[in-house]
C-alpha cells in the first residue's frame, strides 16, 4: 500500500483545488461529448 505525503493544509489545499478544477474540465468534457452524441441521427 501506498504511503502518502504529510504536507501542510496550506499545501493540501492547494493540491486539492487544482485537483477539482482537472475534474471539472473533465465533466465539461464529457458532457459535451454526451450531446454530441445525443445530436447524432
């Protein structure tokens, strides 16, 4: 099992939010594939 770093919340939050916005790019991307593909005949 994988150990994980001890950072500081300062750090951790940071981590934590530029983490969020690559899976909200994501969700945006995904929804946009999904009404292309609800557009197709």
């Amino acid at each position: 099992m994988a150990t994980h770093k001890v950072v500081s919340d300062q750090d951790w939050l940071a981590a934590h939010s530029a983490h969020l916005q690559e899976e909200k790019q994501l969700t945006r991307q995904r929804d946009a594939l999904s009404e292309k593909r609800r557009q197709l005949p």
